[in-house]
C-alpha cells in the first residue's frame, strides 16, 4: 500500500478533523492563530541512505530536506530539533564531532538553531527531525487554479546523478564532474530565499523530494484537474547535459527521480512578470515547465511534440 493511501485509510481519521493538521495532505502542520508552522521527517539506513561513512555531508542533507519542507510553505525556517539512532559499535567520537561541525554551518548559512532531541542505541542509523518556523499564511497544496502556469526552481537531475556516481553506475567522467554531482547530492541548493516572496504570487506548493511527476500528482491529488508538462523545458545544468551525452544516457530517465528541493508551484498567467522580478532580484533560477488543465485532458508528458507514457516516471514512493 503506497504511503498516501495508507494515511488516507488508517490515519487521517486520527486527527479528528483538526484543522491544523490539514487533513495529513500537506507538508506541514499549521496553526494560523497561533502563527506555527511544523514539518517532521524521518531518515532510516538502507532507505533514504546507504551508511554513515559521510557523516559530516549526510547529515547537511538530512537537515536541508527538513527545511525545504518550510520553505516551499513560504515560511523561514526558525528551529530544528533531532532525534537520531545509532550504532553503538560503529558511530565514534570523530563521527559525533563531524556532524556537530556541519551542523554549525548549517545553522549560520540558514539562521537557524536547534532546540532539543534525544538520542537512543539502535541496530540499524536513523534521524528524525522537526523544522519549526512562524507564519500566519502559507502555500498549500491542493489549491492549483485552471490554466495555472507549472513553475520549477534551479535545476532537476543533479542529485539523482549524484546518486547514480555513488552507485558507480557512471562510466565515463572525470573527477571534477564526479565531485560536482556527489556534492549536490549531499547539499542540494535549496531556494532559501523564495520563502519571503512566494506568498505574493503562488497559489500552490511543495518541494521536489520524491520526483518532480509525483510531487505534482500529490500538489494536486484532491482536485480534479489535470496537467501537461513539456520535458524539453525542465532545466537542467550544463555538466547535466554533458554527463548524459558523453554515456549515452537517456535524459527522461534521469529527470523524475527525486531528492532535487527545488520548489514545484502553479501561478496565474497574470503574474508571470511579478514572478520574473522577484526571481532577478534573488539571482534564483525559475522555469516554466507547464500548464494546469480541466480534468478531462489528464496528466500528460510531452518531449517537444511526442507524448511520453507518464506512468514510467512515478519517482520514489514508500509502499507498506
């Protein structure tokens, strides 16, 4: 049972209708008069990552996921608490002192500070963390209006290429390439910034953590509405481009996979200028990959004038 279907089953009921829960159908828990806004995620070895022989950059991503669920709200992110398992006969002082090293610069590049947690012993590693910031207002998800322009931040692909070097699963490269995707791996560029301008011209959000198809099903997964995306549009960096020509790689394959932290979010036509100024000013990268549409037009993925089976590019989904 994917997780979506299993929250809407079993535990959506739970929540007893708590409106600040938003039904467990957003990124985040939200009370407007109280201004809190709180996300929770959770990090487990051989799902979301392979070991703990990088500690120092794995826990910069762990954090970075964390607050990209925030920030895709239109909210600063403010404090940040841990909980972390670990293996007592494999983590080790110089482990625990490079995680607190990287932790501080987290906390300067993002003004951000952790407030609590707890540690336990564990058989196997896993982090959880919750980001906490202050809003009255935020972007939701299922409030993408017809006819919406489909908006992405920054770059899709990186990370995921980044993974498949991990795996040593690319041939041909040099060691600069090599460097350049395991760092974006490990510290995606997240939009910081966006946060103070996407209240103004948003009508619906969320961050590109299980694949840029499967984020924009689940943004709109209580409308019925449909969407067309046009691959040829997804950005993408230029030593992207040139990894997938020099290993015969096929560019749809690497595009929908997940862990980018970019921004996915709809806007109306009418604020595509307000849009563009705000990203100029910020130096943020903004493309527009799309188009809302009714219902009866589906979800469809275009290259150029081909139309793509888009049930091959569902991303990652945690299936129980």
């Amino acid at each position: 049972m994917e997780e979506n279907k299993l929250i809407l089953k079993y535990i959506q009921k739970l929540s007893k209708n708590n409106p600040y829960a938003l039904k467990l159908n957003d990124d985040v828990f939200f009370d407007k008069k109280k201004k809190i806004v709180l996300s929770v995620d959770t990090y487990n070895e051989g799902i979301h990552f392979f070991d703990i022989k990088k500690p120092n950059l794995l826990i910069k991503k762990i954090l970075r996921s964390s607050i990209s669920d925030l920030i895709c709200k239109g909210v600063k992110p403010k404090y940040y608490f841990i909980s972390a398992s670990l293996k007592k006969d494999i983590f080790k002082k110089k482990h625990f002192n490079k995680i607190i090293k990287s932790l501080q610069e987290e906390q300067n590049k993002y003004d951000i500070v952790i407030s609590g947690g707890d540690t336990s012993v564990a058989k196997f590693f896993s982090f959880t963390i919750v980001s906490l910031g202050y809003s009255s207002k935020i972007i939701k998800r299922n409030n993408v209006k017809l006819n919406d322009d489909i908006y992405v931040t920054g770059n899709i692909g990186d990370s995921y290429l980044g993974l498949s070097f991990i795996r040593k699963k690319i041939k041909k490269y040099n060691l600069k390439q090599r460097n350049y995707f395991i760092n974006k791996y490990y510290k995606p560029d997240l939009p910081y910034n966006f946060y103070k301008f996407i209240l103004k011209f948003a009508n619906s959000s969320i961050d590109i953590s299980d694949g840029l198809i499967e984020d924009l099903k689940k943004l709109i997964n209580n409308q019925k509405i449909g969407f067309k995306i046009d691959l040829n549009l997804i950005p993408t960096s230029k030593i992207f481009d040139t990894i997938l020509s020099d290993n015969n790689m096929i560019k749809e394959n690497q595009l929908f996979n997940g862990d980018d932290y970019q921004i996915l979010f709809t806007a109306p036509k009418k604020n595509r200028r307000l849009i563009y100024k705000y990203a100029n000013k910020m130096n943020q990268k903004i493309t527009i990959i799309g188009q809302i549409l009714s219902n009866s037009s589906g979800c469809r993925l275009y290259k150029g004038k081909t139309s793509l089976k888009i049930g091959n590019y569902r991303g990652y989904s945690h299936n129980f």
